[in-house]
C-alpha cells in the first residue's frame, strides 16, 4: 500500500513539472511570436516603408492586370523555359535582363553564382545547388542550365584578392568549396602578370567555365547531357554596358550573346 502510494506521489510530482514546463515553453514561444508581429516596421527601417509601399502598388495595379496568368500558375503550377545560377548580387535582376514574367525562370542565387563539386560523401557534399538542378530537370522538366556570372562580383574578388575573411565561417566556407580553380586561373597566366583589375575580369569569367564543368559531373546530369537531352550555357553580364557575352565551347571563348550568334 505504502508503494503505491509512494509511486503515486512520484507520478504527480513529474506530471506537474512537465506541464508547467510545457506551458512556460509555449508561452515562451507565443511571446516570441507576438513581438515579431507587432514590430512597426515602417518605423524600424524606410527602405522597408519602401518596400511595403511597393507591394501596396504591386497589388493595386500590377495583380488586378495579370490575376489571370498568377492563378494560371496556381492552378496548374510553373513551367520556366531555363534555370539561371547566378550571382546574389542586387545588381542582377534577371526579369529586367531578359524581359521575363512570373513563372518562366527558375532562379538559384549565391555569392559568386557558384555550383560546388559533387562529391559522394554526403556529410562533405555541399546539396543546395544539386537540389535545385535536381529538381529543376527532374520535376519541371527544364533542359537549359546557365551559369551567369558578372563583372565587378565581389565573391570573386574575394577569393582573386586572397581577402582576410576572419570572422565570417561562411563566406570561408563557400568560397573555398574548390581552391582548385583559382590555383588552375593563376597557373595559366603565369607567363604573362596581369594587372589586377584584368585578373579579375578574366577570373570572372573563368569561374563560369569552371561552374559549368562542375555541372557536369552532377549524376543527374551526366547521361542527359551525353544524350544532349540537356545542355550547360555560360554567360558573363557587364554590369557596366548591360551587355551579355556567352561561352563558346568549341572557340574556348566569350562572345556577345545574339540570336544570330548562337544559332549560326
């Protein structure tokens, strides 16, 4: 009797302590929550007035034109024509560049418009641009994937520059996901120094091909691009003239992107 007393008193003992646990938590959370939402973001930050005026705009006079192709793209969900990986820059606005409306670009962004190597280890395998292509050439049945770097990224003067990134373990990370590119860029123009603003520009642009090589050890890809049922396309955006050039393959170069370029 004594026992089960004894155990009975444990048993309460643990219940109330777990439920007043529980509820301080959730009121922890709650609280959390609730300072979140009530933030006047109008006041924290103008740009961010900025922003919410746009989207007022935006869903005053630009929805109520296109409502239609928006529930077009619910209703039987996207179908972009190409996936751009390029860079995070906020100088690159990729519907501004090519005229393009919601729906038509799947669209992967970070610093530098890098596409690490595959590697099959997972616990190293740096996934989140693999996942897009994946899905992008799996699911929505996209077979045009194009590396867009630009002029002026500071991802690549970063790395071109040897910057000291102390105290930032990411941009680290990210930008030694393969030291060896930039050792293959400085090997080849060995015999002739360049200035360090033709460096970079060249760098830029050899980190494309690099990208674009990269791509094509992603498994996914390997036997659709052998069966050219998919294809790899690099492209180099002047932010200074708002020209395009494009990598030829079989001249081992860049040049200005054209209909009549790319079709001849």
């Amino acid at each position: 009797m004594k026992t089960k007393i004894f155990l009975l008193i444990i048993g309460l003992t643990i219940g109330t302590f777990f439920g007043l646990y529980f509820t301080q938590f959730k009121s922890d959370l709650t609280t959390k929550r609730t300072a979140k939402v009530t933030v006047d973001y109008g006041k924290e930050n103008d740009f961010l007035s900025e922003l919410i005026n746009g989207h007022e705009d935006f869903k005053t006079h630009y929805y109520p034109l296109h409502e239609k192709e928006f529930l077009n793209l619910v209703d039987n969900g996207q179908k972009p024509g190409a996936i751009i990986i390029t860079c995070s820059d906020s100088r690159i606005v990729l519907d501004r560049l090519f005229a393009t409306n919601p729906g038509q670009l799947f669209i992967v962004r970070n610093p530098g418009n890098l596409a690490p190597p595959y590697t099959s280890d997972l616990a190293q395998l740096q996934a989140s641009v693999l996942a897009s292509v994946e899905y992008a050439v799996h699911h929505l049945g996209i077979k045009d994937i194009i590396v867009m770097g630009h002029s002026d990224c500071g991802a690549m003067n970063a790395i071109y520059s040897k910057a000291d990134l102390s105290g930032f373990p990411g941009l680290i990370r990210w930008l030694s996901i393969d030291d060896r590119l930039f050792r293959a860029f400085l090997k080849k123009h060995q015999e002739n120094p360049l200035t360090k603003k033709e460096g970079l520009f060249l760098f830029e642009k050899f980190s494309i091909v690099g990208q674009l090589h990269h791509l094509s050890n992603y498994p996914i890809l390997r036997e659709l691009l052998k069966d050219k049922r998919v294809h790899l396309h690099g492209w180099f955006y002047d932010v200074r003239s708002g020209g395009i050039d494009y990598y030829d393959t079989d001249k081992k170069g860049f040049f200005p992107l054209s209909i009549k370029e790319i079709g001849s």
